[in-house]
C-alpha cells in the first residue's frame, strides 16, 4: 500500500485539525477554508439543477465535447503533467506511482476515447427500476436520479480527474475533485479544459469544481460538508480511505486497496495460467486490480512454479516466497522470504508474495485472511473447485482463468468507472452510471385518500 500524494487526512480522530502554518499543502493565511469549500459545493448544487432535465442527446452532446476539448487541449494537458511527473521523480517516488501519475498523448486519447464510449451508454437516469398498480388503482414506479453532488478524493490518477467528470456528467451528477497535490498541475489544467468545454455547450462550468486551491484542508472541508455533497468518493491508497471513512460526517462509497490474489489450483492447465499470472502480476503494475499475492496448490507447484519464478525474475518481478516456493526457485531468481507483512501488502511495484498451500481450503483461508476483498482469480480446469472458490471467496469481483486486471469498468462493458468499492452497501465491484444514481418513488393516484 502506499500513503504517495496523500492529501493529508490523516488527523487525530474526532480533532478535525487543520494543517499547521507552513504546511507546503496548507492555505493561505487568513483564509476561512470551510466557508469556501461550502460555497464551491452550494454552486455545484445550483449547477447540477442544469441537469435534471437534460436529455440524453444533451449529455452525450456534452460529452463528445469534453473529449474533443482534450485531445485538442493535449499539449497544454501534457506540459502541466510533465511538471508533474518531474515533481515527483525528484521526491523518489516509486516506478509504479510514476506511471500511475504519467500522461502520453495515447493515454489521452484513450481517456478521450472513455468519454466517448460512455456517451454511448444507456442514460440511467429515468431507468424504472420496478413499478406496478396497487389494487387501489395507486400507480408506483421507483425511477433512478441523480445523487446531486459527488466529491471524490484521490491520489495521483489524472485520469480519475476526467473519469470522474465523465460519469458524473452522464448520470446527472456535478462533482468536487480533490486530487492531492502529486497531480496538482495536470489536475488545474484538466478542470480548466474541461470547464471551458462544458460552457462552450452552453452548461454551467460549476459542473466540475475542484478544491485543491485549499489544500489538504479543503479536502478535510469537503468531508464536512453535509447536506451540500450528497456522497463522498475517496479513491486511493489504505491511509487515504481509512482516514476519508473514519472522518467523514458525508456518505461515503469506499473504495478499497487492492490485494488481489492468483491460485493456481491443482488441476490448473499450466501452459494457460503462465501467462494470465504474468499479464495480473506485469502488464501495469500500479493498478488496483494487479495481482500481489501467488498461491499455488503443492500437486501443482512442481510443475508451475519453476517456469513461473523464471519468467517472473525475467520481467523483472522480485518474489517473497514461503519456504516451499524458495525451495523451488531455480538459481538466479531474485527471492526473498516473505513474512505476515507481505501477504498484507498491496506493493503497486515489481514484487509478489507466493505461497504453496496444501489444498484449495488453504487458498481460500488465506485469501479471508489477507485480502482487501477487491479481486482474486483461480485457474483450475476442476468445475467443483472453481464453484467453490466462486462461492467461498467474499470479494467484490472473482475470476475463473482470467486475469485480475479485468476489473475495470471499461473492461467489463461500464464504460469509465468513478472507483472500485469494495463495500457491501449500495455499490460493489467497478462504479460506473448507476452506481452514482439514487432511486425516487413517483406514485400516481386520482384523488386517493388513506383509509
């Protein structure tokens, strides 16, 4: 896990502390930091009136625009982020928060291209989600709307920025960013372009606010804004969410950390699992859904793990091995014991945990005892096994022979996602336009009266 462009939450609990004076994040002096945070969400909630009525041509209209707006705003996008990306080499932060906070001119136009496709998407407000008329002639629909004002809190992810204007737009909804300050460049010169765009189709630019001019305490100040943000999404590292749902007297939709888990079962086809291991574990590694933790079942262990230990050490993987994995790891292979904290650990860089475990049982104890109930995967060709870990495992989303990477809202036909909760409540799994609706009753009658 990690605390990288953590936009200082962590305070004492029940203190509701301010930054110190000469705090790098902190604002101006003299600044009444509440009362101005209140004011961006009072006109986040005029502007999102501006939606209520808006047709689904309007929306997608709108959309269309935004992503035009970045990918000719490219340049300007780009220069910010290199700021950035500079900012943070100089600090020492690690290769997978640097990819994580780094832009391309395809990034961009992929981000773009995620605007475009949620215009595409079915408009979920007005969506019945049940009806029926009551034998006295009462006629109830229970219909999805908006939720109002969304504040998201998160770290280092650029991309967050436009995602979450994106969804929010979509689904009738006006947003208040905080993007800590490890973004802070990129995240002012995308709200701009955007915002620009937005009163271009003739919507009101408050649509898209962000509160980083105030530092950490505008976002201590947007979780206290209740009754003006209507729900709060804190997208990040464990001390960042922890401190979002512990603080917050807003709703809060939590996120998770992902400790996602691979288990190789003992009927797993080996020449499929090596790569789906390889493409979880590699193919980006500071992202949520990259698998952290290898379980492997011993009747498979001999006969996967040398291979994989091999290819892992060749894409340049360190493993944190039980005694029976380093026991198999062929000369050269870049391993290390591991310990309680590695099962624990979301690493977001080139380490994994890998344990061999006496049955699927032990799998799954294990992954109830480390996971953060974000992904895991299990790569078995045994029906029951799989029914099983489908079953057992408590996580929001479960794989069978398919990488952990596939947790992603793009990937599973939403569109862009705001997060990915890891809760029970509401929401679970990739947040995408629904899951940042509520639901209204509309009931119709000819005059009824109670009895």
């Amino acid at each position: 896990m990690t605390t990288l462009d953590h936009p200082g939450l962590a305070l004492p609990h029940g203190t509701g502390s301010l930054p110190a004076p000469g705090d790098a994040d902190a604002p101006v002096a003299g600044t009444d930091v509440d009362a101005a945070v209140r004011d961006v969400a009072r006109r986040a909630q005029v502007a999102s009136r501006a939606l209520a009525t808006a047709t689904r041509a309007r929306k997608d209209a709108a959309l269309h625009a935004l992503a035009d707006a970045l990918v000719a705003g490219a340049d300007r996008v780009l220069a910010a982020n290199a700021e950035d990306v500079a900012r943070g080499r100089e600090a020492g932060t690690s290769a997978g928060l640097l990819d994580r906070l780094a832009l391309t001119p395809e990034r961009i136009a992929g981000i773009a291209d995620a605007l475009r496709e949620l215009a595409a998407l079915p408009d979920p407000v007005g969506e019945v989600v049940r009806g029926q008329t009551l034998p006295n002639g009462l006629r109830l629909r229970q219909l999805r709307v908006p939720m109002g004002v969304v504040g998201m809190i998160y770290e280092a992810r650029p991309n967050v920025t436009v995602d979450a204007v994106g969804l929010a737009l979509k689904s009738g909804n006006a947003v208040v960013l905080r993007g800590g300050s490890a973004a802070a460049r990129s995240n002012e010169t995308i709200v701009a372009v955007l915002s620009e765009a937005l009163v271009a189709q003739g919507l009101p630019a408050d649509l898209v606010q962000s509160v980083d001019a105030w530092g950490r305490a505008g976002g201590v100040a947007l979780m206290r804004a209740r009754g003006l943000v209507d729900v709060l999404v804190p997208r990040g590292g464990a001390d960042l969410i922890r401190t979002v749902v512990a603080e917050s007297v807003v709703p809060v939709i939590e996120t998770g950390t992902g400790n996602c888990h691979v288990y190789v079962d003992a009927s797993a086809d080996v020449a499929q699992a090596l790569p789906v291991l390889l493409n979880a574990k590699t193919q980006r590694i500071g992202t949520c859904n990259t698998a952290e933790t290898l379980l492997v079942h011993r009747d498979a262990a001999e006969g996967f793990l040398p291979a994989a230990l091999a290819a892992l050490h060749d894409a340049g993987v360190t493993v944190h091995g039980d005694a029976r994995t380093l026991a198999l790891a062929p000369a050269g292979v870049r391993a290390v014991p591991a310990t309680d904290e590695d099962w624990a650990t979301e690493y977001l860089s080139l380490d994994l945990a890998v344990r061999v475990v006496d049955s699927l049982d032990e799998a799954i104890e294990h992954i109830r005892t480390w996971s953060s109930g974000h992904t895991e995967a299990i790569l078995t060709r045994d029906l029951a096994s799989s029914e099983r870990f489908v079953a057992e495992v408590d996580s929001a989303a479960v794989m069978v022979n398919a990488s952990t990477r596939f947790t992603d809202g793009g990937q599973l036909g939403l569109g862009a996602e705001i997060g990915i909760s890891t809760q029970k409540l509401h929401a679970r799994g990739p947040m995408g336009l629904a899951e940042l609706t509520t639901t209204k009753w509309v009931v119709h009658g000819d005059g009824h009266v109670r009895p």
